[in-house]
C-alpha cells in the first residue's frame, strides 16, 4: 500500500470513530452536541492518529484498538483549537475553512464544548481495551493526562500567552513548543506504541523521534504561517504576525527556519534506525510533516 | 468521634491532598499553576471529597486511598466553578468570598486554569491506587468521565444556558439539575464506594442516596440564594432571580422548596437502611446538607 492510499485509510477510519465517539446531536442537549460535532468532524489533517497508528504498526498492533487513543488524543487537539480560537485568546473566526465555534454558535457553548470534549477524551481512553492490560491502560491514560495539562499542552498555551510582544530566543521558543504543540503529537506517538505493547527502550526511541516531529511541525507550521494564503490553510494566515508572537521565521528567519526543518526531519528519521522497515509509515510522516512547505 | 471532628478532619486531609496534587507555583508556567492553586487551594465546604469519604467509610476503605478520588472530584468541582464564573457563562465577580480567577488573573489565565484543573483530575485519578485493581480504577476513570462530561455536569451547564429566562417545570428543573449538579456528587459517592470494592447490588443503594441528595444539594442552594446575604454566601447573592433563572424557589415558592427539602433527605436516610450503622457519616452529611438552610 502507497503512503497516500494509507494515510487517506487511516483518516477515514480515524472519521468513523470519532463520529461514533461523540455523542449523537438527538441526544440532550442537543445544541451541544451540535457544536461538538461541529467543531471535530469533517475537517482537520488528523495527523495525531496518523502518527498513533503510525506508531502501532511498529509492534504490530490492532487498527482497531489504535482508533481509541487516536480518538481521545484528537479530541483533546480539537477541545484547544475550540478553546483557543475564543475571544480571550486568539480571538479568532476560521477555523478549518469554516466560522470558529463561538462564531457558529456563541461563546458560552464553544466553552463547554471545549471542556465536554476534553471529558470525551477521557472517556473514550477508559473503557476497557480489548488486549491491553487494564495496568498498562490506566499508564496510557495518565500519558494522555500529563501531556495535555498544565506541564504540557495547556502549560504552552500559558506560555504562549504570556510571550505575545516578547523578545524570545530560540531555546525559549523551543520550550514553548515543546509543551503547546509538542507534548500531544508525543502522546500520539507512544500510545500508538503502548497498544502495541512496546518496551521501554523501544519508547525512548520512539519518544525521540516524536520530539523532534513535535518541533519540525511547528517550525513548518510557522514557515506556512509567514509563507501561505489563508485559503490554503483554511485558517487565517499571518495572524502570527499580526499578533506580535515570536515565530521561527520571525526570530531566525525564512531560510534558517527551513535549514531547521530539515535538520529535524534528518534527526526523525535517524531515530526510527533501530525499527528497520516497521517504521515505514513513521519515516514517510515525517516527510510528509516538512512537504507542506512546498 | 462526633460529626464536626470527623468533618474537619476530612476537610483537613483533602486540602493537603489538593495541595500536593497541585504544581507547584514554583514550576513553568508559574502564573497558571499560581491561579489553579489560587483557585483551588483554601476555600469551599469540600462536599464532594466528604462524599467520597462517607461512602468509603461503608465498605472499610483506606483514607490515604480515598484521598484520591476525592481530589479528582474536587479538581472537576473547582474547575467548572472557574468556567461557570467566567463573562461568557455567569460573569461572576465572587466566589468563596474572593475575587473571581477571571477577576483576579485574566479571562485567558481562567481559561485555561479551568482546562487545567479537567485535566489534573484524571492525572491524579490515572496514577496506580494501592490496593485496587487497574481494571476497577478504570471504571472509575469512566465513571468521573461520564458524570463530568456533556451527559453529565457540563451538559447540565448547557441546559442551565438554555433555560435563562424560560417557564421551566418542576420536571425539567430536575432534569437539568440532574446533570449539572446531581451527576458530580452521585460519582464522588460512588467513587469512594468503589475503593471499598463495593459490590453491584450496594452500588445501587448508594446511587439513590446520591441522587437524591444531589437534588437535595440543590433545593437547598435555591433557598440559600433566595434568603442568605451575600456575606454568609461568599458567593453574590440573589443572582439566580437577577438573571431571571428558574430555581426551585421560583417555581414552588419557598414553603414547598423546604417541603421538598424535607422529602428528599427522608428518602435519603431511606436509602441507606441496608447498610445499618456503617453508614452513619452518610446519614450526617444529608443533615448536614438540609442544615444550612437554618
């Protein structure tokens, strides 16, 4: 199977799951669930559950069981974007070609929506998985946990707020990404590889190259950012920018930030050395991670 | 040991709980885990974590044990409370005779404290239990996901939304409440049952405990709201009927909420009959409850 005819699976299933994860908008309240279905389905590259099944597919484990912690690491990635596209934050009103949640609906509803995504994503990683130690499972829950609170994910956002209109160095805005954007895509990557019961050794490895992915996604993110129309990306372009946030195109520039790129991409797949053939789809994500900047 | 000693012990023992499970304000990003802490630590009657207590006390569960759930309910608690206060939602200046997180931080700040708080509650709740088994811990982790989620407590704050300045029945009331209410304390309740390995059939006994003093929790906060000053509150008084939404008060009137009251605490007592003298602290606490309206 070529890349783009896997990955293209791996989207669709990743949609069918997430559509049956999330509760039905005929359920109460319905407005709500409305919204949630809104602001996750039908859009969005899902490159988390690319890279969790990416991840799995090194240990050979089951499609089906990869589908729950893709679901719940992409449902934590969509309560943020919900979240983060709110007044108070980026204030923001496209989100994946379409009005941001609280354009669609209000602000009071893309709140809880956010938070009740958060919940789901909880919810989804604790029923019971079919082959995986119930020990192991609650391991993959406290992952997800770590990574998306105040020491990952919502710590970066903490973090990016309080930068707006800083003068950050290089090492600062790694450590800024290594929490808001990187933490999650590194959640992604060992869950994947938990389902396939991994070992610890072979976690270290893959942790690396989930690090470096984590970064090159946003160093390209920010070149795309700089770089791209807002009808290409869907989202608005050169809101970085226009927000005064320090990016890696604004502190290193347009070259060097694309010098980085490839700098990380060499580093990901130098990190996937001791899976061999396994790791096909993971060394393949990697390029397909740094192409969006051409 | 009377009730107010064992009270003020639980209490005692869920702060320093909090306070351990709680990043330090010492730790990046300092401003976020400073405003959790603010937001968390030192205030509120820590009803739920008694809950979870009482209900353990039934089966011989460990204290150190039930400190755990207790926590992840409390940290659900707070963080719904740092949302429901925020200008899109309630627009509250006070809570727990302070300054609001909104009020005190920012909105961004109380954003993301609140999306936080969800998340260390399954961190916490996610960490190996001494003596329970994985599998049960992840029924807990459902449970706590179930009750918090948008067919539990955050979809009780969607239907309260909808309902601002409708005719509600009794029967929707309750419905909505239920949920936003009724859902968190029914898992506290079942949560500390479940560390005392509790059996199915006790479960259910407990479960219509905790429905009806859910409800009853609720009755009671309308008649508070109604009559209590804001200073006895250290929450803004009157400001259900200010925002023209429908309470138990404003539907019966205040004799027949107290009657109500009354009802539900009987059926509460009634609830726990099989368990005989072992459940004494949860005959206390729907005392307790009803007491505050005196």
């Amino acid at each position: 199977m070529n890349f783009p005819t896997w990955m293209a699976g791996v989207q669709q299933r990743t949609e069918a799951a997430l559509e049956t994860t999330l509760p039905s908008s005929e359920l109460a309240p319905g407005r709500l669930h409305d919204a949630m279905r809104y602001s996750v389905l039908g859009g969005g590259k899902r490159v988390r559950p690319l890279l969790c099944h990416a991840a799995g597919a090194v240990f050979g484990a089951d499609s089906s069981v990869l589908d729950v912690p893709s679901v719940a690491v992409e449902l934590i990635h969509a309560y943020s974007l919900v979240h983060d596209d709110l007044p108070c934050m980026d204030d923001d009103v496209l989100r994946r070609g379409k009005p941001t949640c609280h354009v669609e609906f209000d602000e009071a509803t893309a709140l809880l929506v956010g938070d009740a995504l958060q919940t789901q994503a909880f919810n989804a990683l604790s029923k019971h998985l079919p082959g995986i130690a119930p020990a192991r499972q609650l391991d993959m829950l406290n992952l997800l946990a770590t990574a998306s609170g105040s020491r990952g994910m919502a710590g970066g956002q903490a973090i990016d707020l309080a930068a707006v209109g800083q003068q950050l160095t290089v090492g600062e805005l790694e450590f800024m990404h290594i929490h808001k954007t990187g933490a999650l895509i590194r959640a992604a990557v060992l869950l994947g590889a938990h389902c396939g019961e991994a070992l610890p050794e072979a976690m270290e490895h893959l942790g690396r190259y989930a690090n470096r992915i984590g970064l090159l996604f946003q160093v390209v993110d920010d070149i795309l950012d700089a770089e791209a129309s807002t009808a290409t990306l869907g989202k608005t372009a050169g809101k970085d920018a226009a927000a005064n946030k320090p990016t890696y195109v604004s502190i290193l520039g347009a070259r060097e930030a694309k010098a980085m790129s490839a700098k990380l991409r060499q580093d990901a797949h130098d990190a996937l050395e001791p899976f061999g053939e396994s790791a096909l789809r993971l060394h393949e994500l990697a390029d397909f991670i740094v192409a969006r900047t051409f």
